[in-house]
C-alpha cells in the first residue's frame, strides 16, 4: 500500500492545545529505541513524520499530523528514558491520560515493542492506562530481522499470553521489520481498515 506523506499539523505539550476532535485518530507508541521512527517512515514511504518527530524539543510532545483527508496520526513520545526525572514522567502521563479519556475518535493505539526483548515494566503500564481508558491497542513487534537470544516464538507465545489475561479483547500481535519491510503491508492494511471502518 503507498500512503501520501502527512503533514504535520501541531505538536501538544499541554491539555488546552490539544486540537478538536475531527478525524478518526491511531497513534503509536513505544519505548524509545524501540524502531518507532524507523516504522513510521516504513508504512508511510518519504514521510517527514520520524523527523519531525526526532527534532530536539519536539520529542516530548504529542505530535499530530494529517494522511490526506481521513486521519489524524498521533505519535507519542518515546518511554522509559531512564534519565527523565520523576516530575517530567508525571506531567506526561498526566497528559497522555488525559488524551486517552477524551478521544472518542482514537481508534487505536499501537504499541510498539522490541521482538528481542519482550514486555518491559513501562509497556505494562501503557496497556494498563489503555485498558483503564478503554482504548483499543495493537502490539507490534519491531527488528525481527535482529537476531536474539530468546528465539521470536518464545516472546510471541508471551505476549500473546499476557494479552489474553487482559479485560477486552485485542487485535492479535503484529511482527515487522522496518528493515527488510517484513510485516510493514500488514500494518499498513491495519490502519487503512481502521480509518475507513
Ligand atoms: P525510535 O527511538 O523508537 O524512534 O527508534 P529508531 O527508529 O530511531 O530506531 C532505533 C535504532 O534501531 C536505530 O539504530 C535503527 O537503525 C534501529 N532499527 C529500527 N528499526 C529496525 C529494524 O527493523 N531492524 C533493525 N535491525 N534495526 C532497526
């Protein structure tokens, strides 16, 4: 699937600018390092989206851009950076809840996470503040091209357990490689079915 690049709109680093509710919404998410930027630029070819969203001062917001006439795309700021103070982590989460209670039009979430190395304690916490907020989320494993010492099956079979545990059901797990494009149609397809259903 060729996707248009979007266009940046607006990045929010407090509720009032948060923009009104329009357009179905997806957003990602993910630890940083975890290959978000690398799969934004993956399913949405020649975009300014990863770089946008890596320039300095823009990393801690939300940042929205718009895919032509039919979706808003939301990319969250990376977790888990183990230099950012508790304060800073507070008024993000703070945020980002607050985002995710009013946002009748997010569709989904992504959550991207690292094949080589599973569920994390920040992951966790993300699932759970979105089953809290009751807000769809897909879980996507990124650099499966990498090899690892857990072999992909083992952490596939984990998460899919830990996501059966959960209170409302959840689209299955995608896998993907930003490198070799393995997987990258599927979630291109994902999102296409999402914005137009
Ligand atoms: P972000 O911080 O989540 O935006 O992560 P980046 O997209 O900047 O990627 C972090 C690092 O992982 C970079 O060194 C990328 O080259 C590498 N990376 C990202 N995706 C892949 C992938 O699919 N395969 C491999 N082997 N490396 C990847």
């Amino acid at each position: 699937l060729f996707f248009v690049s979007p266009q940046f709109l607006l990045g929010v680093t407090t509720l009032k600018d948060l923009p009104s509710i329009g357009l179905p919404e997806i957003a990602f998410a993910g630890r940083s390092n975890v290959g978000k930027s690398s799969l934004i630029n993956a399913l949405f070819n020649r975009s300014d989206v990863a770089r946008i969203s890596n320039t300095p001062g823009r990393t801690q917001q939300l940042n929205f851009f718009q895919l032509q006439d039919f979706l808003i795309l939301v990319d969250l700021p990376g977790y888990g950076y183990a230099q950012a103070s508790k304060k800073i982590v507070d008024a993000w989460n703070n945020l980002l809840r607050a985002y995710l209670k009013g946002r009748p039009t997010l569709k989904r979430v992504y959550i991207l996470i690292d094949s080589r190395h599973g569920l994390k304690e920040n992951d966790l916490e993300m699932m759970e503040m979105l089953d809290k907020a009751a807000v769809s989320y897909q879980l996507v494993l990124t650099k499966i091209d990498q090899r690892s010492r857990v072999p992909l099956s083992s952490i596939y079979e984990g998460i899919s357990r830990d996501l059966a545990k959960r209170p409302a059901a959840h689209p299955e797990l995608l896998v993907t490689s930003s490198r070799t494009k393995q997987g990258i149609e599927d979630v291109q397809k994902a999102i296409y079915t999402l914005a137009f259903n």
